[in-house]
C-alpha cells in the first residue's frame, strides 16, 4: 500500500490533509475553501494544488480538488503515521491536543517501518487519542 512519494512539503501535506478530511464526507474541497484553511493566498493555494497535480494525488477541476487513488492511500499512510505518534506522545504524559498539534509538524516524514515499530511496542493499539482508527481499513 506504500505511496512511494518524496520530496513533499509541510504545506502539501497539510494540504493533502485537508482535502482527504473532506473526501471522508464524500465531497470534493473548494480551492478557495483550502486556501482559507490553510490562511495563504488563492495564487499559493492554486501552485500547492499543481504540485500536487503533478504529483499525481489530486485531481483539479472547476476550483474544486479532490484525492486520487495515489492521494487517498498518501492520506490514509499520513493519518496512520499521525495516530500512531500522537498516541505515543500521550502515553509519554504529553496532553493529546498539544501531541496532536505537535505531531502534525513531521508526521509526513516519519518512515513506514519506524510507524510500524513504534505501533508494535505501544502493543498495537486501535485508536488514538481522539477516538480515531489508527488504521482504516
């Protein structure tokens, strides 16, 4: 299921975020929607969208984005690695919202068979903090 994608961004990824949280309720993102989310300019939110274009996780029609197959399963990885170190800053005493918000900073960077390890020796758990599936099925 690896996504082999490198060289992506903090705000690609918090783009690609953004976009996958809205394909959960089944509807394509607004760009000017992004933008606003993401607090940078139409022209910023329209070149992150063509990068991700051409990266091929996003399809961009009408001003709206929506994931692509290669996208979906980038997100799914990214949350999966988010969950896992999230839940593992919590159980290292870290509050969740701050871990949540800390974790966001390099989720994206973290290595499939490092999330892996971690996950094993938190002793598999199903959720994180918030409630969330580590991983969706």
């Amino acid at each position: 299921m690896k996504v082999k994608i490198n060289n992506i961004t903090k705000r690609e990824r918090d783009a690609l975020v953004l976009i996958g949280k809205e394909r959960e309720s089944k509807f394509p993102l607004r760009i000017s929607a992004l933008a606003k989310q993401l607090e940078v300019s139409m022209p910023s939110v329209e070149e992150i969208a063509d990068r991700l274009v051409s990266k091929g996780l996003v399809f961009k029609s009408g001003g709206m984005l929506l994931l692509s197959e290669d996208g979906r399963k980038y997100y799914s990885e990214t949350m999966m690695k988010h969950r896992i170190m999230e839940t593992f800053l919590t159980e290292c005493g870290v509050d969740p919202d701050q871990a949540c918000r800390q974790v966001s900073e390099f989720d994206y960077l973290l290595d499939e068979i490092s999330a892996i390890k971690i996950v094993k020796r938190l002793g598999n758990p199903d959720k994180c903090p918030h409630g969330f599936k580590i991983v969706e099925k």
